[in-house]
C-alpha cells in the first residue's frame, strides 16, 4: 500500500521535499518530538522561502490526500549546502512541545500533592502555549519534591518516573500525562509487518542499591560535662564532629569562654585562645598558656560545651540481589529525608531490573502513537507476544520509501542509555550543583489569572442659565402640578453621553 | 486565585477615598482618542472634583462643574479626568461639540465600573 504525504510550511504546501524525517518520542528518549527535512534547492529556488520559527505540518495517510496529521512544531534551523544545480536545503526543528525543553522552571516547592496537581501547577505557572487536558490523575501523592533551575521538561520527567507515567505534546499542543503501558495501540508486530528488528537485553544499567545524598543539616547540641568526672584532663569529648562551638563555665552566673581555636592551628602559648576545636577528633581542649593563661578547669567544675553538628541526609535502598550494582547520587538541592527516600525509590524501581530495547522496522502501522503499547510476537528474538511500550517512532518520508511502505521505525520499552544520556545527566547535576545554594524556602507567588476590566463612561450635561421663573401667572401658579409649575423656567438641557449627543 | 467582587468594590472606593482623581479638564481639541495619550489635545480649563459617588458597588463616579463665566467662548470637544499629579486617567472625545456663549453651565460626570473577566 502507498504511502501518502503532505507538507505545509507557514501554510504553504510544498511538493518537492525529498525527505521527511520525524522522530515522535515520549519522555523515555529525553528529548520531545522533532523533525528533518530536506528539499532540492536546484539554482536557490528556495532560497529564502523559509525563516526560523515559521510553522510546519506534516500529514500522513493510505489515501490520496493525506489528511491525517501526524506532526506540526517549528524550523529551528535551516541549512544551505552544495552548489548550483546539487544546491540542497535541509530545516530542521521541534514540535511544539519543544517549549518545555527551553522554559526553565520557577522555584517551587510542592508537599503533600498528588503528581497531576503538580505537573498542572509547573504548566500554568511557567507555560501558556501547551494546554493540559489530557493530564490524568495518578495515584501517587509526594510527600516533598523541589524544582530549582531545571527545565519544565526535566520537571516533568521527574514526576513522571515517580508515578510510573509517561508524556508527550500531541499536535493539538495538547500535554498528555498518562499512566504507562495503559493504552494500546492494537496493533501486533510479528513476522508479517516486521522488515527488520533488533532486540537488546542488558544489565548496563541496572542498579540493585541506589543512595541518594541530600545536602547536609546543622542541628544545635549541648554537652554538660563535670570536669575529672566525665572527661580526662582538659579535654572534652562530644557525641558528634562539632561546629560553631560555644564554651561556658557553669556557675552561679555561667561565664562565657572566648575566644576559641581550632587545634594544631591556633597555639595558646602565642594566640589569647581559651579553647581548641578538634572537628575530627569530636572534642573541646580547653587550654593553658603563656600568652591564652589557665583556662583549665579543676574536678568538679561543670562545663557546657554548645555546638552544631552536621546530620547527612541520605537515603539507601537496595533488592536482593546476587550481583549487586550500586549508584550514588549527591543532590545538594534535597534536604529534606522524604524527598532523598522518594528520589532513591524511583531510581531503584526504574532501573532495578535488566532492560530490553527493541528496534524495529515496520511496515504499514501509520495510526500509532508514542506511549502505546504494541504486542510483538517474534520468536526468532525471543519476544514471544510480549507487550512493550512504544517509546518513539521515528517516520522516513521519502518517493521510494512511500511507494514500498519501508517509512516506520519504532523503538520499544526501554531505552538504554547512550552518551546523551550521560551528558543530559551530567547537565542535570550541574545545573543542581549550581542552584544548590538558593534558599531552600522557596517562595512562589502564584498570579491569579483573573483580569479587572475597567469601563470608564462619561456624561456632560448643559443646561442654559436663568433667573428667571413664572409667579402669579394664571396656569402657573400651582406648585407639584405637571402642568403648571411654578419655579425654574429655564430651557432644556444638552446631553453627550459616552461622547454622543442623546 | 482570582480578584472577588468585594475586591472590585474595595478598589473603587480606595478610588475615591485616596483621591486619586483629583480634577477634570476640558478642551477644544477633536483629535482622536488613543491609550498611549497622556493630555488632552487642547485643554482650555480645568476644575476641581465637587462630588465623588460610591453609592453603587463596584463603581465610583467623580462630577465637576463649570460654570458658564469659565467656559464662555469654548467651544468643548474634550475632557478628562485628572490626578494631582496631572496625570490624565482618561480622555473623552465628543462626537461633535458644545459650544459656550456665558449662557450656560456644563457638569462632567465620569464613572469607573470595575467587573471581572477570565475567571
């Protein structure tokens, strides 16, 4: 069955692409939907017909006009290459979903919120362009989660690795944030419309043990010690490694000791220094010396020792396993345990097992959507009528591949990653790295969307000046009577109202 | 979130009560209105607001007068109304005039009505 297609640019039909190159992706590949396409320039005769950001449209179909549209987004790049008659142009661009890649989340802190709440409150505070109609309710409600300096993308993706969702921008510009591996697609590929495929099982990156590190938090400690009774000599010993250290004499009025030190830095014997810090060694040394005097205490004395030690936030969890893989993760953005236990049980869920990707050349198949769920039933690779997600669909419009039906590639299940992977997460910890240090207690005011209209009427009223007024004039002399009236016997009045005379 | 009628009302009557308008002034001018105008186009007198009326929700109407000494001569195609400040909050152009031969007086009433949209 032939193949048909048609190409709209900024409204403008275009007959003569030689190839249209789509790739339809949800979330699993990192990236939204995007588009190849490449024309024959012959003597520049598109020279300058296309700019950047003007709208294109692509339209598929087994009939003649093709009427369904499979993809419309924007040119982000258009480039010229060859000369004279082998002159070639190729745009190149993103669908519209394209936006939430570019737009950078406000700061926002969300608690106690179920997952489509939130992703329908990041849409409306950072973006108008995409609606949210098709984002569904999930059944998993986060006790704490921050978004600082990350992309409404990368927001997205977050929660919806945590809620075992998937999402995409359809062509109506319309988000859809559904549940995986829930809606299907009907479709079976098996030995009858398969050309070609390629199945990869592996255990790259499976972890059986994800920690997860949040930033650490200073919590105030005391330590009351009676001197030759709880410590030995002059030194203290304290429960944790201490920071910002006070040091008071208890008494009848308690003395405040300082200055204090940090050991083998300062010297007592050269420096007024009343006591050293041994951050490692957990302890307080209270000190004698030449120029710091006998700050040393004699049995009995008590002293309280006020400091702050640093508490980890770090959460591990782990399954069984007789290969263990482990990944660590530093977010200095979480400092809060639930959201390090909520980030360490989505890693270890998502990627606590081997991952199968599959590739597949097809033929036919044209009403698929990303994020479906297709039955494939190829023995030959071992996949006997299993049901994986269709994680992108990628379209090769060409003369040749149109007449043979040789146009789809779909990719399933999971993606394993790649070297973009890699530096979409070394991004990713970057960007955290680098937002790490904005206040925690993030304030965002939400703007109610509701405008005051104001309406401003006007009216001018004349009216001719006179003393002048009937009395004692028979049929005028009766007051409160319509028909004879005793008072003013001015003219009527001039009237604009709104600017118009009435 | 989203602005309530009571707080429709309580601005047209902060309106009012921090005399944020102050005056109206008339002119002879018919050029045509436009938002990013910030005077009339020929003002030829300006007088105080007399009478601010808050008697119905969510509206304030401000009321001046002229008296037919002031505006005798002028013929009115214009007014507005004004701050202290002199900023002009809003400018009415007649479709057509009134002209003033001292034997009439003029009264100015200019209404703000504040509703909600887009909720």
């Amino acid at each position: 069955m032939v193949i048909y297609t048609k190409l709209l640019v900024a409204n403008n039909e275009i007959l003569d692409a030689k190839d249209i190159t789509l790739n339809l992706n949800q979330n699993e590949y990192n990236t939204t939907s995007n588009f190849t396409i490449s024309l024959d320039n012959v003597a520049g005769r598109h020279a300058g017909e296309f700019s950047i950001n003007d709208e294109i449209e692509v339209y598929a179909d087994t009939t003649d006009p093709a009427t369904t549209k499979i993809f419309n987004g924007i040119i982000d790049d258009i480039k010229y290459k060859g000369s004279k008659q082998t002159e070639t142009l190729t745009i190149l661009g993103r669908e519209y979903g394209s936006v939430l890649m570019d737009v950078i989340a406000g700061p926002r802190i969300f608690k106690d919120t179920e997952v489509s709440e939130i992703v329908s409150a990041v849409m409306s505070q950072n973006i108008s362009l995409i609606t949210t109609n098709n984002v569904n309710t999930t059944t998993t409600t986060v006790d704490k989660i921050t978004f600082s300096n990350m992309s409404v993308y990368d927001a997205l993706r977050q929660l919806a690795e945590i809620s075992g969702f998937y999402f995409y921008v359809d062509t109506d510009k319309d988000l859809h944030f559904e549940r995986k591996e829930t809606i299907s697609s009907g479709q079976t590929i098996d030995n009858d419309n398969s050309k070609r495929a390629e199945f990869i099982t592996t255990d790259s990156d499976q972890y059986t043990k994800v920690t997860v590190r949040g930033k650490r938090q200073l919590t105030t400690a005391q330590s009351i010690q009676t001197t030759g009774t709880d410590n030995t000599g002059s030194v203290y010993v304290l429960d944790a490694k201490p920071s910002n250290v006070g040091v008071t004499y208890s008494g009848a009025t308690n003395t405040l000791l300082q200055p204090g030190g940090v050991i083998n830095l300062n010297d007592p014997a050269t420096e007024n220094v009343k006591f050293l810090v041994d951050f490692q060694g957990r302890s307080v040394t209270l000190t004698s010396g030449t120029t710091a005097g006998d700050n040393t205490l004699t049995n009995g004395s008590v002293v309280i020792i006020d400091y702050q030690r640093s508490t980890p936030i770090i959460s591990i969890k782990q399954t069984p396993s007789s290969f263990p893989k482990h990944r660590v993760v530093t977010d200095l953005n979480i400092q809060d345990i639930d959201e390090a236990s909520l980030k360490a049980t989505t890693i270890l869920n998502e990627n606590k097992d081997p991952k199968t990707n599959g590739r597949v050349e097809v033929k036919g198949l044209l009403d698929i959507t990303a994020g479906e769920t297709v039955i494939v039933n190829l023995p030959n690779h071992n996949q006997i009528n299993q049901t994986y997600a269709l994680t992108r669909i990628t379209y090769e419009f060409s003369t040749g591949g149109n007449q043979s039906e040789n146009v789809i590639t779909i990719n399933l299940n999971r993606k394993i990653s790649d070297f973009e992977d890699i530096m979409k997460d070394q991004i990713l910890r970057l960007r955290s790295l680098e937002s790490a240090e904005a206040d925690a207690s993030i304030t965002s005011i939400e703007l109610g969307n509701a405008e005051t209209e104001v309406e401003v009427s006007t009216i001018a009223t004349t009216r001719g000046i006179g003393s002048g007024f009937y009395f004692n004039i028979p049929g005028h002399d009766i007051f409160n009577s319509p028909s004879s009236l005793l008072g003013d016997m001015r003219a009527g009045s001039q009237v604009f109202i709104d600017g118009e005379e009435v | 979130m989203g602005l309530v009628t009571n707080g429709l009302s309580i601005i047209s009557s902060n309106m009012a009560g921090s005399a944020l308008f102050t005056k109206v002034g008339i002119g002879t001018s018919g050029l045509t209105f436009a938002s990013g105008q910030t005077t009339l186009g020929s003002e030829t007198d300006r007088n105080i607001i007399t009478d601010v009326d808050l008697t119905t929700n969510e509206q304030v109407t401000f009321v001046a007068n002229f008296s037919p000494v002031e505006i005798s001569g002028t013929t009115l195609r214009e007014f507005g109304t004004f701050t202290s400040g002199n900023g002009m909050g809003d400018r009415q152009v007649l479709n057509g005039s009134l002209v003033f031969d001292g034997e009439q007086e003029l009264q100015i009433q200019t209404t703000y009505k504040f509703s909600i949209s887009g909720v």
